[in-house]
C-alpha cells in the first residue's frame, strides 16, 4: 500500500461501472451518490431517436446519456475510492462500454421491473467478460414489485451474484448496493503471489 508524506495511507481506487438499459436510473444513481458534481453527457431526446429507442414505460423521459457519466464516493472506513463510470443505455451507443469497461473491477447492472429485458445485455456482458457485478432493481414509483428472487429466476442470474433493491434516487441505498459491490468485486480479485 502507498503512503503519503504524512504516513496516511493512500485510499485503494477502484473503478466501477454502472451499466443497464435505457431510462433505468444510471444517471440518477451516479448524481446521488457521486461526493463530487458528477460529469454527465446528457442530451435532449430528438426526433431522430424517433424509431431507435423506445420509450415504452419511460415515456416522461426527455434526456439520455450519449457518452458517460463520472462521480466518485470515498469509503473512508474502508480506505476505498470509487471511480463510478455510467454507461449510455441505448444499443447505438454500446460501443462506448468496452472503453468504459477496461480496467474495471466491477459492475452495478441497473433494473427496472417495467422493462427487465432491458438489462440482460448488461448482464450478458459482464458475465461473458468476467467483471464482477450485483443486480439492482430500481424501484420506481408505481411500477409491479418483484422480490429479489423472482428477479434472479426471470434474468437467470447466477446463484453467487447479489440480487438487490435499490432506490437510486436515494444516496443511503445507492452506497449500500457500492459496498455490496465492493465485497463481491474484492472476492473476485486474484490473491498477490508470494
């Protein structure tokens, strides 16, 4: 472990992603936790999405991510950094997660109950690569609540990866599913050789 000039040492940074389908929260989750003022790359929907993404069960929705977001949230108890990288949702913008992926330790796959579909590229995609993640159901207002493990059954999550509820909106359970996260992602890391 570094240290600093003043003895302390130096927090472990990580980096995470939070990934998911389209209008599933990832922005919001970023926003509430992120310690900083997040960087995001949100524009206004056109007309040109018009046909490409549908925004059946989000129809209030007005903005999307195009590129990335960007926050941070420090675990001082666990002398921990995080790097948060929100991902865009729509298919048209995936190539951006292989960019964003590269050397991340771990994943949130957003879900929202509306459109659970949505996420199962995501999860697709971190299994195939081997990237640790949990699965947070976004609970949104007025939408059917599932529990967690009739979530696992329709998405044919794994036994061993987290299956939680979450409300991103909310700093207290957006950090809760990090440390669930966190725990999962440390699990997964190979141990130093000797």
């Amino acid at each position: 472990m570094a240290y600093n000039s003043s003895s302390e040492p130096f927090p472990q940074a990580l980096k995470m992603l939070i990934a998911g389908g389209f209008g599933v929260g990832k922005t919001t989750f970023v926003g509430s936790v992120s310690e900083i003022e997040p960087l995001t790359t949100e524009e206004i929907l056109t007309t040109a999405s018009v046909g490409m993404d549908s925004l059946a069960g989000v129809e209030n929705k007005a903005t999307t991510t195009v590129a990335m977001d960007f926050g941070r949230i420090t675990f001082t108890r666990q002398n921990i950094v995080l790097y948060l990288f929100g991902t865009p949702g729509q298919q048209r913008f995936w190539f951006m997660w292989d960019e964003l992926s590269n050397g991340a330790l771990g994943a949130v796959v957003l879900a929202d109950t509306r459109r659970l579909q949505d996420c199962f590229a995501a999860v697709e995609y971190f299994e195939h690569r081997t990237i640790p993640f949990v699965v947070a159901v976004n609970e949104f207002e007025g939408a059917f609540r599932y529990t967690t493990e009739e979530v696992r059954q329709a998405l044919e999550i794994k036994p061993e990866v987290p299956v939680l509820l979450c409300d991103a909106r909310d700093r207290a359970s957006a950090r809760d599913v990090l440390l669930s996260l966190i725990q999962r992602a440390l699990v997964a890391l190979p141990s130093p050789t000797a």
